[in-house]
C-alpha cells in the first residue's frame, strides 16, 4: 500500500484561502439579494478584528438608468434598504467562514465609480 503524504496548510495559505472564500461568498450575496453579482470583488482583514469586502461594477441595469438621470441618492438608499434587509445573510455568511462573532456590520457604495464595501466588525478575541 502506498504512503500518501499529509498536506499540510500553513496559517498563510489558510487565511488565503478563507478570504478567497469570503469573496466567491460576497458575490453570491450580491447576485442573490440585488440580482448581479460583481465583476470585481476582493476581501481583506484591516487588522484583527475587522474585515473589508470591496466589490466593483455591481449596478443593475435600472441602478444604472437611475444614476444617468442623476438619482444617486436615490440609488444609495435603495441600495441601503436591501443590504438591511439581507444583514443577517451577510453576517450569518461572514461567521459561519471566519467562525467569528460579527458586531458590527457597515455597508457603503460609491455610485459614480459602481465601487460597494462591506465592513464587518468582529468581537475581539480573548487574550490567551
């Protein structure tokens, strides 16, 4: 019988791979709760308590009709009324992945660059 070496994973490539699953995760999110997903997404730890998913060019087409007529604050609150309509599937998301307790969730979007964060505050990890 042949000997299959152990793969091991070090913290490095599992942080990698959590964020790359928290990004695939974002965009499913996004295509689920507004209808598209983004074509550019991207999530980053800002230090040890809080996360940054950026998305890109996720406007729907009639968010994009509303923007050339110059309703951008229009487009931001609707935009703001589906993401709190969704909290729960987005930290639910983010804390089933990272198997941290989220207390705080901030999202945003720029609707002249069709660029959308979301901002995920973890509670603090006891010191050891």
């Amino acid at each position: 019988m042949d000997h299959v070496p152990e793969i091991r994973i070090g913290p490095a490539d599992r942080r990698r791979l959590e964020l790359e699953e928290l990004t695939n995760a974002m965009v499913r999110l996004y295509k689920e709760q507004f209808g598209r997903g983004p074509t550019k997404a991207r999530s980053d730890y800002a230090g040890p308590n809080a996360l940054v998913v950026t998305v890109e060019n996720s406007l729907t087409p009639a968010e994009r009709n509303m923007i050339a007529l110059d309703e951008h604050q229009r487009v931001r609150e609707i935009r703001m009324f589906f993401q709190h309509a969704s909290d729960d599937e987005f930290i639910g998301t983010v804390e089933e992945i990272t198997g941290r307790k989220v207390r705080a969730f901030v999202s945003g979007m720029d609707t002249r660059h069709d660029v959308s964060s979301e901002v995920f505050y973890f509670e603090p990890v006891p010191a050891a």
